[in-house]
C-alpha cells in the first residue's frame, strides 16, 4: 500500500524506509488572570524558565557529539541569542504586569507579535528565523510546565531507537535542529513546516540526509493509512501491509546553507 505526499525538497538524495510519526511537540498554553499580588511570582516563573532552558542550550552545545555538523553549534548560539533577547522575555514581562497574564499566556502572546513581524520581512531566510523562535518558546513553555515530555525520545529510551537495522524516515510537523541529533540511523525526513533556509533543513543537507519540507498533512494522512490497515485484517496481512507503507524522497534541489 502507498500514498503520494508532496513538497519542497531542501536535502539531495532518494530514501526508501518505513515511516516512523513523531507527534507535534506544541504545548497547550494555559489563559489565567492572576492576582495582581502575584505578579512578581509570575515573573519569576518566567525568568527561571528562561535560565533553565539557558542551561540546556549550553549543555546540549557543550556535549555535541565529535561527528556532529558543525552548523550545529551555530544554530544553538542562535537559539540562545533569541532565549536572552528582551524582545521576548522582557516583552512577556510587561504582559505580566500590564494585563496579569500567566506567565504561559504572556510568553505566547508575545510570540505571535515577534512572528508577525517576522512574516512581514522581506528576506526569506530572515522570515524563516521565526521557527527558531517557535522551537525556543516551546523549551520555555515546557519548562514552565515543570517538564512536559519532549516529543523526541531522549537517547536510549522510549519504545524505539531510531537507530538499528531498519531503514526508517521521520515524519514530523516540525523537529528542533538539537532533537536531530537524537534520531541518528533515519534516512530521510518528512516535514509538514518550514522551508530551504530552516535551520531544519541547513542540518539535514550537513548530515546528508534526504529531506522534504511544507508536505500538507503529512502525519495525518500517514497516520490515517495506518488506521484503515487495522480493522478486518490478520496480524501477519497487518504486518505484511504496513510493511509496504514507505515514502521514497528525491530531492532535487539543495541550496547554499547560512546561519
């Protein structure tokens, strides 16, 4: 059984290989009115999660692997010019005092103003910075929630390592560049976001790995041959069908790569 996906090609090459789903990693962000009184608290929630993820920039940058693509250590220094740039924590902070948001709710409103000002530049790579700061925003609010589950299992856990034998491409809405470095062994990645200037995209072409980008629904309709697989069908016709379930990405085209 197969289904034709299309988009745009950011990575050369051709990968045959079962498809593996991760789920989106967007958090529900909780609408409180706090307690004037609480202001400060709620700052401090903000502040703290802004150190957190600090510190998990520094580490990640500090352990990269020997073999890591060196675009890496860049788009982390990226990401954490972003984390300390007051156009966003300093911005949620006034949200907090000035309308008593909750700190969640501060963070992402101010979110959506720093992207629609990154959808109005005219420099296409300048406007694809804006899912670095999505990526960011997400580490904060996920710190904030005190550590909601990362949707990319952390190496040697969960109930697959993406590593092995078998021949596998990643089907996701999107992937921060640093959780690539947990998904060695896949040959291929389907992205339902972004586009050839991504950092996304930038690491798949360093890592040689075959890539598509902006494929519409791409989890759902994977996910919905999945399901129409289950009912009716023996355990081994199951297994033989999904077997046969593979993408096959031909990228055409692999741009010059900034950071």
């Amino acid at each position: 059984m197969s289904i034709q996906i299309f988009g745009l090609p950011v990575s050369r090459g051709v990968a045959i290989g079962r498809a593996v789903l991760v789920a989106s990693s967007r958090v529900d962000v909780p609408h409180v009115f706090i307690d004037p009184a609480r202001t400060h608290e709620e700052i401090a929630r903000l502040l703290t999660a802004r150190d957190a993820v600090a510190v998990e920039f520094e580490t990640l940058k500090r352990d990269l692997p020997a073999d890591a693509p060196a675009e890496l250590a860049a788009i982390l220094d990226v990401h954490q010019m972003l984390l300390q740039d007051e156009a966003l924590v300093g911005a949620a902070t006034d949200w907090i005092r000035e309308r008593h948001y909750n700190a969640e709710w501060a963070l992402s409103a101010q979110l959506e103003v720093l992207a629609r000002q990154f959808d109005e530049m005219e420099d296409a790579y300048i406007r694809e910075r804006k899912a670095d700061l999505e990526q960011v925003v997400e580490r904060m609010l996920r710190s904030i929630g005190r550590g909601s589950p990362s949707p990319v299992p952390e190496p040697g856990h969960g109930p697959r390592d993406f590593g092995g034998d078998e021949p596998l491409i990643l089907v996701a809405s999107d992937i921060a560049p640093a959780d690539m470095l947990q998904l060695r062994g896949v040959l291929g990645f389907v992205f339902e976001q972004g586009g050839i200037h991504s950092h996304t995209a930038i690491l798949a072409r360093s890592l040689r790995v075959a890539a598509v980008t902006g494929v519409d629904d791409a989890t759902g309709r994977i996910r919905d041959v999945e399901q129409h697989m289950v009912g009716g069908l023996s355990d081994a016709k199951r297994q033989e069908l999904w077997d046969l379930l593979t993408i096959c990405i031909e990228g055409l085209h692999a741009g010059g790569s900034k950071t």
